[in-house]
C-alpha cells in the first residue's frame, strides 16, 4: 500500500473512530443512554425517556462539543508551537498564556475578599472567571507581541514567554499564600480543567473563537512547511518571516487563550498529539499533519473524557489528570516503537 492510499485510510478511520466515540461519550455518565438512544435524539427524533433526552441536550452534547473543541485547538496550537520554535517540548502554554490567565483567575477567587460586593459575586461567577481568565491571557499576549515585534531572535520569544510565564507564577504563589482554604480549593478545581460546566452559549463562544484560530493555522500551513527547513531558508523562498510568526503567534494565543478561559489549563494534549500525529503519519507536511492532529487531538480528548466520568458512578476525575496518565505511556510507547523500527 503507497502512502497515498494509507493515508486515506488512516483519515477514514479516524473520522469514524471521532464519530463512535463522540457517541459513546454522550451515553456514558452516571445514568447509562444507549448508544441507540443517543442516535436517535441527536437527529431529532423522541428517545424512550424523557429525562434522557433532557440529560442528552444539556449535558452531554455541550460537553462532548467541549472535548472536541479543546482537542482540537490545543493539538493544532502545540503544532504550530513546535514547528516554530523547532522544539519538540513547545506546547500550546510555552508563551505564558495559561500563566497569564491562571494569574487572571488567581486575583479573582483569591482576592475577592478585597473587592466591592457587588463586583465580587459577578467575577466569582462562571462568566465572570471567564472574563478574568481572558484579560489575563490577553494582557501577556499584547506583551508577548510587543516584544516579538522588537525581536528578530524566534528563540529569544520562546524564552520571553517562559520568563512571563515564571513571574505570573510567582504573583499566583504570592496570592496562594495568603488566601484562606476555601479561597485555594476553588481555585485548585479551576486548575484541574473542567469540560462539564459550559453552557450553550459559551460553547458558541468557544467555537467562533477555536475556528478563527484553525482558519488563521490553515493559512500558516506553507510558511510552517517552509519553516521546517529553518528561518534563512524561509526567507530565500520568499517567505516574510515576521508577518508569519505573527500570524502563527496570534492563531495559538487566540486557540490557547480562549480553551484556558472556559475550560482551564488543560495539560499534555497540546504537546503529545502533534507527536503521535507525526509518529503514525511518518510525515513532515503541514498539509497531513494539520488534519490529522485535528482529528487526533478530539479522539484523544473524547477518550480522556470518557475515562473522567467513571461511568456508572456520580464521580468524574479532573480531566488534567486524565489526560497525563492516559497520554504519556502512548507517547512513550510510540517513541520507542519508532526507535525498534529504526534499528
């Protein structure tokens, strides 16, 4: 089989496999639909329950869209990441967004106390830590592009974004440390990540903003290929380099940013899935490797979120954790079954 022909195959069952799991992950919970049921009510027919068409279109669905959303937007972000500043540990969060936004948040749950009534109980809310979330993603972005417009070194941004990363880890610490334990437990279960509370309004939101960022990645795909290469070899192609790495730049803020506001920092995807993308594709190109970390992304994250609900019991786990212990050991595994296969 040419690599054509394995390549649409791979597509094909991946499609389906999104497809399947995107079913079985609406029907699992503690109160079990069948699959059948499931079906049913998602193309407009009336399930058997009642109750279970209700647990289906304001549960369910939103968090099933959620996963699918989240994977595909940070996979495609940690792509984009990696292939720009050429390192295989970049990840959507390596410019300090989730940091920003974590501090956003932090000032929020934690100094509550300090704030007018009033202005308290509408930024504890749901919308509100959303609101603070992308304020703080949006101000180490402006940061982030102000310095990158001034810098001609990629690997010098990379190292900017850590460093604001490291000092709004800090002021987050500062606050930890003088904030009472329920102040800490609520911020604590933010960071843990959270697919089950969005509403439908917030995932209309979610998606406008994770497809403007696709669309803005589709449009890099021939500079990323060029990148590849390196930055001097971009630039004899004909490439602007720096209206390119502007682009790449504001497409992962606007991916990372947005997930982390409605569903927290969510850890490994971004990072793993561009890799097990690349390792079962056995290819470079942007072209492939764009539609098959898409796809590979929301599978991952519909499995991870399937394993969260424990299903049959009222406990779901934090979907953070789920996806290191799911996700690291594939990585591994990938990593050193391509190294057998090369010796």
């Amino acid at each position: 089989m040419n690599n054509s022909n394995r390549n649409s195959l791979l597509f094909v069952l991946l499609t389906f496999g999104v497809i399947l799991l995107f079913l079985i992950n609406i029907s699992l919970g503690s109160v079990s639909i069948p699959l059948k049921e499931v079906f049913n009510s998602l193309i407009g027919g009336t399930p058997t329950k009642e109750t279970w068409h209700y647990i289906i279109v304001n549960y369910r669905l939103p968090k099933a869209l959620a996963a699918i959303l989240v994977g595909m937007g940070l996979s495609i972000s940690g792509l984009l990441m990696q292939t720009l500043f050429r390192n295989p540990l970049a990840g959507p969060y390596v410019l300090g967004l989730s940091s920003g936004a974590s501090l956003g948040v932090a000032i929020v749950i934690l100094g509550a106390a300090l704030m007018p009534s009033f202005l308290a109980t509408f930024l504890l809310s749901s919308y509100g830590i959303v609101l603070a979330s992308s304020l703080g993603s949006f101000a180490v972005l402006l940061a982030v592009l102000t310095v990158s417009h001034r810098l001609r070194d990629t690997m010098a941004i990379l190292i900017v974004g850590l460093m604001f990363g490291s000092l709004t880890s800090a002021i987050v610490g500062t606050l930890t440390y003088f904030s009472t334990a329920e102040q800490l437990q609520k911020f604590t279960f933010w960071s843990l990540g959270n697919l089950g509370n969005l509403s439908w309004t917030a995932i209309v939101i979610l998606t406008c903003c994770v497809v403007s960022g696709l669309l803005l990645s589709i449009l890099s795909i021939k500079p990323l290929n060029a990148l590849l290469l390196g930055e001097n070899y971009a630039k004899s192609l004909g490439l602007n380099y720096k209206k390119s790495r502007m682009i790449i730049i504001f497409a992962t803020s606007i991916l990372a940013g947005s997930i982390t506001a409605f569903a927290g920092p969510i850890a490994f995807v971004g990072l793993a899935v561009p890799h097990i993308a690349k390792l079962v594709f056995q290819t470079s190109n942007h072209t492939i490797l764009f539609w098959s970390t898409i796809l590979f992304g929301a599978l991952i994250m519909l499995i991870c979120d399937s394993i969260s609900q424990l299903p049959g019991s009222d406990i779901t786990l934090p979907i953070n954790a789920v996806t290191s212990i799911f996700g690291a050991p594939i990585v591994i595994w990938l990593l050193i079954r391509k190294q057998k296969m090369i010796n």
